[in-house]
C-alpha cells in the first residue's frame, strides 16, 4: 500500500503436564453513560489477611504474586490482562499488568475497610441510564467483568472520591496562570484539507506516468464535478481510492511528503496542481484551508479545570499507593522468581503419553477447526509448542506479532480481535492463556489417551 506518510528508512514432551501539559480542549459534555467507569478504576478485588505459607488453594496455575497473604495466580493475571484495552496490551509487560493489579488489591482492602457502600450509586446509575439490574449485569459483562467485580471497582472509586480526593480543588488563578503560560497547547495551527490522484512511477517510467497525468488533468479541467471518477479510474493510491482521494486534514508539520504538503497549502480553494514526489505524479486539489486560531480561556476554561485536577488526583494517587505498598507484604514473581511460593513444581501423570497418541490428538484438534494464535516472542506460547512436542507441526497455529515490530499485530488477529498470547479458538470459543491437553481435550471433544 502507497501512503503519503513519509518512508523510514527443544524438549518433546511425552507426559500430561498441570499448566501452573494539557492538549488542545473542548468543552466537556456530560455523559450517563456506565461504561466509563469500569474504565477510569484502574483497582480491584479484596484481600486475604494470611501468610502465604499457611494458605491451601485450588489450583489456579503458577502463582506470579502475593499481596499480605493472598495469593496471585497465572490465570487471573491473564484475565486482567485480557481486559485492557487491545493498544495497551500490546505494550504493556506481564510485570506491568501484575505490578497493577497488586495495586487493585491494595486499594480494594482499604476501601473495604473504610466501609465504603455502592447501593446508592449503582441505584443512581440504573436510574439515570433507565435500566434494570439485569440489564447492568449484561452491560457489564460484555466489558469482561461481573456484576460483583463492578461492584468492587465502584466502591473503590467512590473510596478515593470520598477521601483521597474530597479536598483537592483548582483555583481560578491556578487556571489563568497555566493558560498565560502555555499559549502553545491552546493554539491550533494552520491545517488544510485536500485530494488527489496519483499515477505512480513504480511499474512506469516518468515520462509513461506524465502522460497519463496529462490525461487526468485534462478531464479534470474539463468537468471539476468528475475528480472521484477519476479517483476511482485512474488513482493507484489504494489507502485514499474509497475517499475520493482524501486524506484526513493535515497541517505543515504532518508526517506527508513535503512535495504533497506545499502544494496542497500553495493552491487556493478548488485549485488543482501537478507535483512529483517520490511515489509518482499526483494532481492535487484543495478543498479547505483552516487558518491558525488560539482558544480563548473562556472556551477551555471547564475543561482545563477538569485536567488541573485531574493531575492533582494523579500526583495524590501515586503517593498514596507508594504508602500502601511501604506498609504492605508483596512478591513479584517477576522481580524475585527465586522466591520459594514463586518457584512453580512441575507435576506429571502417572500415565506417560505415547508419541502417537498425542499426535492423533494434535491432528483432530486441526480437523476440529481448534487453532492458537501467538506471538514469536511469547514465553507462554513457547512453552504450549513445547507441550505437544513433534506434533506440534500438526496444530494449526496463527502468528499474531509482526517480525521487528513485536507490539504491532497482523490484520488477521486484529480481524479476530486477539488480546492475549497464546489464545486457542475452540469450537468457535476463544481461551486466553496456556491451555493443558486435558482441557484442550474437553473443549474440542477429541480424546486423549
């Protein structure tokens, strides 16, 4: 695909194994909408008053984490992972999302503690959005949580509101002072929209390209109402044919080939130019120019008073975790895995797996339509390929991460919206994180033996 952006240059496994500066603003409208609010919480759950050492717990794979006592399992990391947003996911590291997620803990305990109750509020949110319990639960649900989890993000919220950031205000001063300050977040730049055909010289010679430019202009100059037919005839630029020809507005700083932006800002209204770049000829035309403007303080005035105190909450928040965590008992597996409750055993069957068997398994998974995406760097993905051993060449198997780019996801697991590694898609059914045969088995319905 053509863009005006400019160019930058092991081990078989034969047994059954237990898986262990505030931006450019607009005035704020108000929202009833509930779904915000699982978002902005970033806390959750309650905490076990117990040493680690005395806790037996049904087995939830490896622990990666213990807060006061209370044990962190690999497949609750994995479902908190697989709640954030798909960018974040792509970013953020497993010591990352656990170092949050003990954070959630913490800050769930002291909200329990402090007795904090959400009865009221989630009475004000079905009223305000005019909907049942029922409809809630659904609504939340489709967000990756339970009514009772919400719940528990909820009374958090509320806890901070109501203590850690009863008092916290932002004065007019403080809102002039950041204003006279920062003239240059308030200032939008000139910005232009435009169009354009392009004839490309990759498969052509210039003089082959200019040519048919030549044609395009004259039709063009014959009848102005025609340039999306044009577009959809003559375009090679497949990332702008189905706009006719348009990208989104851009300013004298966008990342566009510099040859394209002068033009487009040289041309007055309507006008259409001929210019090279370096993707081939393009004619050009100009629809808009949007000149420089500043907002004045009275248009951003609510909304920076929203972003003042909003960093005031950030800076409070992070103190008051730092004192959390200073008075609270935590492993990171991630930080110390010579730890001893992070030290996974491995257990085995008594019933070792002929290298058969667990081929005829892998080969009916396929057929079943079972298959796994993953990533290349992925150390849970690398460890389910160690699990089928040689017949892992008859899983089929999906690559979700772009070589040299790890965070960056092919189109196919964007399509297929996969947020965690390794995903299996059984059934028509989507499982994040490693799966143990035995479970693959139940899922799919082949037998293992």
């Amino acid at each position: 695909m053509i863009s005006l952006a400019k160019k930058k240059r092991g081990r078989t496994s034969s047994t059954r194994k237990s898986s262990k500066k505030t931006k450019r603003v607009t005035k704020k409208q108000p929202k009833k909408n509930i779904y915000p609010i699982i978002g902005i919480i970033a806390i959750v759950v309650i905490i076990i008053v117990a040493k680690y050492s005395g806790i037996e717990a049904e087995t939830k794979g490896k622990v990666v984490g213990v807060v006061n006592g209370e044990l962190i399992y690999e497949e609750e990391l994995l479902k908190e992972a697989s709640r954030l947003p798909p960018q974040l996911q792509q970013v953020l590291d497993e010591n990352t999302v656990l170092s949050q997620l003990i954070d959630k803990k913490l800050l769930q305990a002291e909200a329990r503690k402090a007795g904090t109750e959400v009865d009221n509020e989630i009475n004000r949110i079905l009223a305000e959005n005019n909907i049942t319990i029922e409809q809630l639960s659904e609504n939340v649900a489709t967000q990756g949580f339970t009514l009772e989890e919400f719940k528990d993000q909820l009374r958090v919220f509320l806890f901070l509101n109501e203590t850690l950031f009863y008092d916290l205000e932002v004065s007019d001063e403080e809102i002039f002072n950041y204003y006279e300050l920062n003239p240059e977040l308030f200032t939008v730049p000139e910005s232009v929209r435009a169009r354009h055909i392009l004839i490309s010289t990759e498969s052509r010679t210039d003089e082959e390209a200019l040519a048919i430019m030549d044609e395009v202009k004259t039709a063009f100059e014959e009848d102005k109402e025609k340039f999306c037919e044009l577009v959809e005839e003559y375009s090679e630029d497949p990332g702008s044919k189905d706009t006719c020809g348009e990208y989104p507005a851009f300013t004298r700083d966008s990342n566009f080939v510099q040859e394209y932006k002068d033009t487009a800002f040289n041309n007055e209204v309507g006008e259409a130019s001929v210019v090279k770049t370096q993707f081939g000829y393009h004619l050009i035309q100009t629809l808009e120019k949007t000149p420089e403007r500043t907002f004045s303080l009275e248009e951003v005035e609510g909304q920076l008073k929203t972003n003042l105190l909003f960093e005031k909450q950030k800076e409070k928040f992070r103190v008051y975790i730092e004192e959390l965590r200073s008075n609270a008992e935590i492993i990171n597996c991630f930080e110390t895995p010579e730890t001893e409750i992070c030290i996974e055993e491995e257990e085995t069957t008594e019933e070792p797996l002929e290298e058969d068997s667990i081929v005829t398994f892998a080969k009916c998974l396929s057929e079943k339509g079972a298959k796994m995406f993953g990533a290349y760097w992925c150390s849970h993905c690398a460890a389910q390929k160690r699990m089928f051993g040689d017949a892992w060449e008859h899983i089929t198997y999906v690559e979700c991460s772009i070589e040299g780019n790890p965070r960056a996801q092919t189109e196919i697991c964007r399509n297929e919206r996969i947020s965690g590694y390794p995903t299996w898609e059984v059934n028509g059914q989507k499982h994040t994180g490693e799966q143990t045969l035995d479970n693959l088995a139940k899922l799919s319905g082949c037998v293992l033996t």
